[in-house]
C-alpha cells in the first residue's frame, strides 16, 4: 500500500477555519473521494502544533494499492476537476498557501 499526501502549509485567514473545513467538506471531499483506484480517503485539519514548526492546516491522504493504481488516481476526472476548485479554496480562505506532495510506502501494525 502506499499513500500519496496533498499537505496544504501556510495561513488561513483570520476566523476562516471553520468555514475553510465546511467548504473543503462540501466541494472538495466529495471529489477526493471519486478519484479512481482510492482505497482510503483521509482528510485532516490542523488542530495544534509545535511553537516552531510551519503551520499546516490541512492535508490529504490518498491510499492506494500501489504505484499503477495511483497513477489512475491522479490522471482521473475527479482529480482535475478537485484540482479546478484549489484557486478557490486558495482565494477565499488563504492568507498564504504552499502545497506540497508526498509518496510514502505505508505499513500497518495492529496489536
């Protein structure tokens, strides 16, 4: 299994966190949860953090089987069109927005 992860970094604007989440939950969810081959669809929203680490407010979490699965994910309608909304989320909510992607192998330990 790998995850692919979307971390959203930067500053949402001032008394805007609670309608950032409602709107990600309306608009963009529904797309991230389309995107083919995706066996698990994660989305996080920053609660608290180290005093000096960089602010990160929201990330997505993508699980797929493997790399050729991820690849169907990320060349899908729904991904182009969740893509389509971001200038929006980026207008409306931030003060200052990076984006970065991360593939990371992921192993699982249940006790």
């Amino acid at each position: 299994m790998i995850t692919r992860y979307a971390i959203f970094g930067g500053k949402v604007k001032d008394g805007k966190e609670a309608e950032m989440r409602a709107w990600v939950t309306e608009h963009l969810t529904p797309l991230w949860r389309k995107f083919a081959c995706a066996e698990e669809v994660r989305v996080l929203y920053g609660m608290d953090q180290d005093a000096d680490g960089p602010n990160i407010p929201l990330i997505l979490a993508i699980t797929y089987a493997d790399r050729a699965a991820m690849e169907k994910g990320i060349t899908s309608p729904a991904r182009h069109a969740a893509k389509a909304r971001l200038p929006e989320l980026y207008d409306r909510f931030y003060d200052k927005i990076e984006l970065w992607h991360y593939l990371m192998d992921r192993e699982q330990y249940f006790d």
